[in-house]
C-alpha cells in the first residue's frame, strides 16, 4: 500500500526517527479515514476540493490551526512522495495553504527589570560578576545574537568609534554602535580580564576563567543563571534580551529599519513583529489607565 511504502522510505532513506514516522502515519490515517473509512483508499482519486473539505471537517472538530497545518504538512509530503516515483503526476495539495495561525509575541524584560538586574551585578567583584555583567549589558544594549557574541575577538570591538564587527548568519558582516555607558562596562570586563586570565595571539573577547572560549551553551546558562535573579521571569535566555533590545528601540521611537539593520535582519517583515509587541503595551497601557477603557 501507498502509505506504507512512504512510511518506509521516510524511517529508511530519510533516516526519520520512530516518533516522527509514527506521526506522519496518524496525520495519513486520519485524512485515510475522512476519504474513504474503512473502504480502499486510493490517492489517485484525491483533488483540491476533497482536501479542503478535510481542512473544514478538522476545524469543525476544533483541532487548533496549528495540528491542522501539520496534518496538511504531512500529506502534501506524501503526495510530493507519489509525484517523486511517478504513482501521481500533480500533488492535489501543492497550492493549498493552511489556517493562519497566531504567532505568539516575542518575550521581552521590562527596562526597568533590566536596570536593577545590572546594577545588582555590579557589585559583584570577580571575574565572573565583571564578564556576565558585561555579556548582559551587550546583549540588552545592542541585541546581537548569541552566536555572533560568542565568535567576537578584541579586534571587532572599536571603543575608539564605539563600533562592534559583527559576523551574523551566512557569514554576513555589519557594524553595531554601543553606548558609552556600555564602553566602560566592556573596558572594565576587558581589564579584569587581561589581569587575571592569560591570553593569546587571537583573543576571544569573551573567556571562561580558564582562558578557553565560550560557547553557545555557557552563554546560555550564564544568561539564564542571571536572570533568575529577577523575579516574575518566564523567560531566560540570550534570544529574550535580543527581543528586550529591539522592543525597546521601538517603544523609545527609533526608525523600524534602523533597527532592522541593527539586528542583522534579511527582510523587514522578521523586524515588523516587535512592533506588535510595542502596540500590545500601548493597548495594555490604555486599558489600565483610561476610565473608559
């Protein structure tokens, strides 16, 4: 049968695993089951208006827009599938799009949260206190990405332009500005560093006490580790500060492709979704604040 042999190749050529496997069989059973119930199911016989009547039949039956957009994912790669070994010659599902779904608004810390959260690790007089203060504040105050922060060298920070040589994805580079206030917290890390840490020819900017360089997952932890030191915080990581910069860049009025630009963003519509985020807080500001709301 059909199904089975796609399921085969999906475990055998495309080294799926069980789980996965197994659910592209349910979401192909449950549309088996809608064409043809316990009668023989022949793809051959599936157009446009069978699918679509499939999509309706599952939000009727209340499946979120978000399982019916997999289901449909799956059967448009098992017809793909029967296209590949010339058992169809036209997918029925290649033009059909799924419900929209609501993408959730990007988490984001207050400014206010992220001030006392600095000021707290500024008293810390270690190495660690210094250089976590310091990762905290370049993440909040220029929102480039975890990946672009752990691959910084001395060499791509300017404090003499107070600019930061970024390489992004795809190897892309671009220029990020930085505060003075957030020199001097660099230049103090920076310090700290050269005194207590033994350095080599190409320094990474950022170190473990042990000299090494960081990586993705120290970060991680570090960031999630002085986070938890704020309270009401449901979200902890590097990706939530590089949300926190753009939102605030936004809500303090900065130009949407100045931020873009920023960010490292391929398009405008991945930078157009903190402006979302900026419009909730004025709605929730506005519901809390006027009589009439």
């Amino acid at each position: 049968m059909l199904i089975e042999s796609f399921l085969r190749y999906l475990q055998n050529e495309k080294n799926y695993s069980s789980h996965t496997v197994e659910a592209y069989k349910n979401d192909l059973q449950c549309f088996k089951q809608f064409v043809s119930g316990d009668e023989t199911f022949n793809p051959r016989t599936i157009d446009a208006v069978i699918v679509r009547r499939w999509i309706v039949s599952l939000m009727e039956e209340e499946y979120s827009p978000l399982s019916v957009n997999r289901k449909l994912s799956s059967l448009k790669s098992f017809f793909k599938y029967l296209c590949k070994y010339k058992e169809i010659e036209i997918s029925p599902v290649k033009k059909i799009v799924g419900p929209k779904t609501n993408k959730p608004l990007p988490y984001f810390v207050k400014d206010a949260e992220m001030e006392r959260l600095l000021m707290r690790l500024e008293t810390e007089d270690t190495f660690e206190g210094k250089r976590d203060r310091a990762i905290l504040d370049l993440f909040y105050s220029t929102g480039i990405r975890c990946a672009e922060l752990v691959g910084l060298s001395d060499e791509d920070v300017d404090f003499g332009t107070q600019l930061i040589k970024v390489t992004g994805k795809r190897n892309k580079q671009r220029l990020v500005p930085f505060s003075k206030p957030l020199k001097e917290v660099l230049q103090i890390y920076l310090t700290t560093r050269n005194e207590k840490i033994q350095v080599g020819d190409k320094q990474r900017f950022f170190v473990r006490k042990n000299g090494c360089s960081l990586s993705n997952s120290v970060v991680y932890h570090i960031v999630k580790k002085r986070l938890s030191e704020a309270p009401n915080l449901s979200k902890k990581s590097p990706h939530v500060l590089r949300h926190t910069f753009a939102t605030s860049m936004l809500n303090n009025g900065a130009d949407l492709n100045a931020v873009k630009e920023i960010l490292g963003h391929a398009s405008l519509s991945s930078t157009e979704v903190y402006t979302h985020t900026t419009f909730e807080e004025l709605k929730k500001a506005y519901h809390q604040a006027h009589p009439r709301a």
